[in-house]
C-alpha cells in the first residue's frame, strides 16, 4: 500500500516541489526533505531518489507544473524557429534524443 504523496515547495525560487509517495512518510523529517531538495537542485542529472527507513520505500522525486513542460516545449520550438538548423533535446532519463527542424 502507498501513502499519500507529500509536496515540499520551500524555495519561492525553485520551479518544481519535491513529490514523496510510500509508506513510512512520517519519518521523514522536514530537514532530511529540505536536504533531499537542494541535492535535486545541485545534481540534475539524479532522476529520483529512493529513501529506505526500515522496511519502508518512499520515492522522491521532482514535479513541474504542466504549464512549465508546455512553456518548455514552446521555447524549443522558438529557438527551433530562430534560424538554427535544428535543436536536439537530450532527455536525462536515457530516451532517445528528440531533433526539431529549424527554420535557418
């Protein structure tokens, strides 16, 4: 059974919140979450994390609002239209890369 996933947004600045779902989130003290968080800031090439407290699992991970991914995909294809040949976007998470045409 999972638990309820928890939300941190404690930085005004970061654009994501840290997302933990499992069992066991109450052990999870608020210093350990705020830890958690500015190491998914320092290192984005980390996907999640996985957090053992005995014989619990809590996974942790980032979360974007949609309206950010949307805004991302507007970007690319903004600069795709800028005069450059194309744009290859390499997702962190080992897909494929993805080419968009430019307009140049």
């Amino acid at each position: 059974m999972t638990g309820h996933p928890c939300e941190q947004r404690d930085d005004p600045a970061r654009t994501w919140q840290l997302v933990m779902t499992g069992n066991g989130l109450h052990r999870i003290t608020p210093e350990a979450q705020a830890d958690m968080a500015r190491l998914l800031d320092l290192d984005p090439s980390i996907s999640h994390l996985t957090v053992e407290v005995g014989d619990d699992r809590i996974h942790v991970a980032r979360d974007w609002p949609s309206d950010r991914m949307e805004e991302a995909d507007h970007l690319i294809d903004r600069i795709a239209a800028s005069g450059v040949s194309a744009i290859v976007v390499h997702d962190r998470n080992g897909e494929p890369p993805r080419r968009v045409p430019g307009g140049g």
